[in-house]
C-alpha cells in the first residue's frame, strides 16, 4: 500500500554514534567518486533491524512500544563490521554494504524479541532471513561492489530507533519517532 496520510513507511534500527557514520561515508564516498554508484548520506546510517514499510499510523504506537520493550531487555553491545560487498555478495548488484560479522547472538536475539513483540502488536510476521548489514552505497543497475570500499572500525550500539523513512529530494530523510537505549529506557527521539 502506497504511503499517504494514513500510513507511514517505518523501519527499527540500531544507531552509530556520529563520529563512526562520519567517518564511513567520507571513505565511501571516496571510493564510489567517478562510479554508478551513489555513497549512503551520513545521516541516513545505521542497522536496519526491521523493516516494516508501508504501516498504518493508527498501529504505530503498539510498534513505539515494542521497541521501547525489546531495546530496554538487550544490551548495549559492539558490533564489528566485515569487509565490503554487494548485496548480495559476489554477484552484481544494488547495493554496496558492510556485513555485521560478531556479536551476531545478541543482534539475533534482539531480532527475535522484536519480532515476538511486533507480531503480538499486530505487524505481518516477517518472511525474509535476518542479514545485519550497513548499507554504504547504492547503484541504479546491478553492479559488482567498487572496488576500495571502505571497513569500518567497531561500534558500540546503544540505542534501537523506529524511524520514518521520507523519500524524495538529493536523499532520503529518517526521522526518529521512538527510541530505546539498550539496556535501559525508552523515549521520544
């Protein structure tokens, strides 16, 4: 279903601390310039958790809630980053992104009581497979991945965001609707 005034395109994420998303797409940048390919903005960096699209606003409290509950019952942890690659990996594509590669048990477990609690909300249970990654460029035409993207050092996560997604313009816009701070309690952005 399209967005319009009665839905919002939603998705629950982890965010990077300022410095780490900074840093990213400075290089990335870098390595895309004279390419297809389109470097991520820095304020549109961060884990995507779950994606939940085209959600009517009357359930977005119920949402607010679960992440609220599921970021305040995990907590804050590093996460590590693997080498660069195309989504999917070794075959030409989209989207140019930085695999999670540790600490996988405790992004899978917050995953899951997300998921639980979404579910109980009354969201769609999700059917596609759970790949934490950090999304750093994309591309019109399916392409291999250029070459030179950057790594990135670890991050530590603590907070869990429901963000609307806003597209248009030079770049999407993510706006924060709620948050959780991992371990700990939930709010307004």
């Amino acid at each position: 279903m399209p967005a319009d005034d009665t839905t919002a395109r939603l998705f629950i994420g982890l965010a990077l601390p300022d410095a780490v998303r900074a840093a990213i797409a400075a290089r990335t940048a870098r390595a895309v310039r004279g390419t297809a390919w389109r470097a991520s903005h820095p304020d549109t960096l961060h884990v995507t958790v779950r994606f939940l699209g085209d959600t009517p606003l009357e359930g977005m409290a119920a949402v607010a809630d679960a992440v609220r509950a599921a970021g305040a019952a995990t907590p804050a942890f590093e996460i590590v980053f693997g080498p660069a690659s195309g989504l999917p990996p070794g075959r030409p594509a989209r989207v140019a992104v930085l695999p999670i590669v540790r600490d996988l048990d405790v992004l899978a477990g917050l995953y899951g009581d997300l998921e639980r609690r979404l579910v109980a909300a009354g969201v769609a249970a999700e059917v596609r497979a759970f790949r934490p990654h950090l999304t750093v460029a994309r591309c019109r035409e399916p392409q291999l991945a250029p070459a030179g993207l950057p790594s990135a050092a670890p991050a530590e996560v603590t907070r869990l965001v429901l963000w609307r997604s806003l597209l248009g313009g030079p770049h999407a816009r993510h706006v924060p609707l709620a948050q959780a701070v991992l371990g700990g309690a939930g709010g307004p952005p």
